[in-house]
C-alpha cells in the first residue's frame, strides 16, 4: 500500500538593481511506502521514506531584453546531476526573440 506520493515546490524572487531579477526555486518528490506483514498479530509494518528526486529552477533578466533560464534534477540512486534546461534569450522587442 502506498500511503504518499508528492511533489512539493517552494521559490523566491530577488530584485537585483534597476530590471533585473533573479528567481530560484526548488522541488522535490518523495514517497512513503508502508507495507502490513502478514502476521496473525496484524501489527508489523514495513514502512519505507524515500526522496526520489530534488530539483533546482533558476531564471532571471539581466535587464527588458536579455533573460536567461537554468533548471536541474537530481535522481538518486542515477548519478550526476542532470540540465533540464539551459536557455539564454535577447528580447528585442515582443515580435523579435533569439
């Protein structure tokens, strides 16, 4: 029986001088695994907490124009931690974006 499976969030945004920002955030999933033993008592329980992943949000602009975007993951038990995404972008104005 699995008792809990849940993604959790929490972030923060720094305002860094005149139009830039940076925000940072955070997730994480874990689970709670409990497991009743089939003894004649009905009392033993296997339980088992474990934290699956952990990831990091980055994101932020230098000023109106330049914004970048930096997210990771780490899987436990996977090894290093993995990019999710790495972008840069120069916002010329709403119709023109590289």
């Amino acid at each position: 029986m699995t008792l809990g499976m849940e993604q959790t969030q929490a972030g923060a945004t720094l305002e860094i001088g005149k139009g830039a920002s940076l925000s940072i955030g955070a997730g994480m999933r874990a689970g709670l695994f409990a497991t009743g033993d089939a003894s004649p008592d009905g009392d033993s329980w296997s339980k088992d907490f474990d934290v699956q992943s952990i990831r990091l949000y980055m994101g932020g602009k230098l000023n109106d124009h330049i914004k970048f975007t930096f997210n990771t993951e780490e899987i436990f038990s996977d090894g290093p931690v993995d990019v999710l995404d790495a972008i840069a972008q120069f916002e010329y104005s709403p119709y023109f974006n590289v």
